[in-house]
C-alpha cells in the first residue's frame, strides 16, 4: 500500500478502494472524514446549581463517500452490489470477522518522515446510497459510518515480553493518544505477581501464585480478567489500575515473575 493512496475495508466482500490495478473498474475513496463529539456530563450541587465536572469523548461518525468506475453496466452493477453488501450493517453484524458489526478500515499514512499502517474499526449505520452518473459508466456511493472508538491505531501489535533473565521490558506507543494494552502473566511464579508501569507509577498485580501451567489474560481496555479462561476478577488486588499506555516510550516492570514470564501487547494509537 502507498501512502494515503490505499484503502482496504477487511470485509465479506473484500473491497479495496484506490487499488486501480483494472483501471475500467476500481473503487476511488472521495472522502472519510470522522468527527468526534465531546459531551459535558454535569452534576446538581446544592445551593451551588450545577457543576461541570468531566466530560466524555464520544465514538467517531463520519461520511464515507466512494466513486465507483466501470467499462459497462454489467460491470458497474457488480461493483455496487459488493460494496452494499460489504456496508450492509446486518451483514456486517454476521461476518465471522466482525467484533460486534465493527470490521477493520486498513491503509498505509505517513507521519512526518515514518509510514505506518493504519486501521479504525468501522460500522456501517446505513446500507450505501447509490447515485449513478448521467451516462451511465459510474455512480457515487455514500454511507454514514461510525468508528468503534475515537482513535487510528497501527496494525501491527507492539510487543514487550519481560522473563525471569530482564525483569524490564521496553516499547513504544508512537501515538499521540493513549493505548489499552492486553496483559499475558504465564507461570509458574512466586506470590503476587505484578506488573508495574514506570511511567505513570500505577500496575497490576494478581493475589495469586501461578503454577506451570497456568495463565492469567488482563485485557486492560475490558477490565477483565481470567485465569485459565475462566473469569479471575476477584484475584485482582484492591490497588491496581486498568492503565492505558501514554504516547512515547513504555517501561514495564515485573516482579515474582519465578520462572515465568509476561507479555504485554498494544498497538499505537492517534486521534481520530
């Protein structure tokens, strides 16, 4: 994929936009511009009327529009079925890759000097409306889409694995917005194995000791937590935090790790 050039949606049909390989039938990406909408949550104060005390940032909606090229009719009647099937909702609610009708966005972007590849995880929240071009050859599709959160992240998974042999691992969130990470504590370990974030001074430790074949999954981003696949929520200490990882460099340290090891995986993120 070049920058800014190409657009993949991960869906039943695939559709690639920009990808002009048949350049007598391709799908052109006019627009996909995403706003956010921040809302004031306010509380009643006696005698004192109401206080603004925190705001809640909303899921990202926009427009994707998509110019839509054919050599005849038969053809462009092809292009327009697949991508109204691929942005139908209820079909987007039924692909086997889809998390709750969210299906993964995908292109390459350059920020300043260094290329990364992106996605958002999208839901259609109409099926495509269709105009077609006066003579004939092409059409514009426009769909109002919502995004699963108010963030770009990078496809690939950062990932910092701390052992018994380095008890601090290193990554980075390259982002600018913070990033919900999914933590993996494999035994055996000593009691109370914890993971500390350096950065910020909160972690997460497990009331727990941990044997060879045991596993805890923390996913950070749920709060959830479960030992051997099965919920573990109350092994979770009354101090430790579901944290999210800040832009910049990601220090993690580990203790009564054993013999065991953890790992810690996230993705970059930027605003939306």
């Amino acid at each position: 994929m070049t920058a800014r050039k190409e657009y993949l949606l991960d869906s039943e049909p695939e559709i690639t936009f920009n990808d002009n390989t048949d350049k007598n039938n391709w799908y052109r990406l006019i627009s996909l511009i995403f706003d956010t909408n921040v809302r004031n949550i306010e509380d009643e104060k006696a005698d004192m009327g109401i206080e603004d005390y925190d705001s809640k940032l909303g899921k990202g909606t926009g427009k994707l529009k998509v110019g839509i090229f054919a050599e005849n009719e038969g053809k462009l009647n092809k292009l327009i079925s697949d991508i109204k099937k691929a942005l139908n909702p209820v079909l987007m609610q039924e692909n086997t890759n889809s998390d709750e009708g969210y299906l993964p966005f995908k292109w390459t972007e350059t920020i300043d000097t260094t290329a990364y590849n992106m996605e958002v995880w999208v839901k259609s929240l109409e099926i495509p409306r269709v105009l077609l071009n006066e003579n004939g050859s092409g059409a514009i599709t426009e769909c109002n889409v919502k995004a699963k959160e108010p963030k770009k992240f990078s496809q690939e998974t950062i990932d910092i694995i701390v052992n018994t042999a380095s008890a601090t691992g290193i990554g980075t969130n390259a982002g600018d917005m913070p990033t919900y990470p999914t933590v993996t504590i494999t035994g055996p370990s000593q009691a109370s194995p914890k993971i500390y974030y350096s950065e910020t001074g909160e972690y997460f430790e497990v009331n727990d000791t941990l044997g060879l074949v045991d596993e805890y999954v923390i996913d950070f981003k749920e709060a959830t937590v479960k030992k051997n696949g099965v919920n573990a929520y109350d092994k979770k200490t009354a101090a430790s935090k579901f944290f999210s990882l800040k832009s910049g460099v990601v220090t993690i340290v580990c203790s009564n790790l054993s013999s065991g090891h953890a790992h810690i995986a996230f993705k970059s993120a930027w605003t939306l």
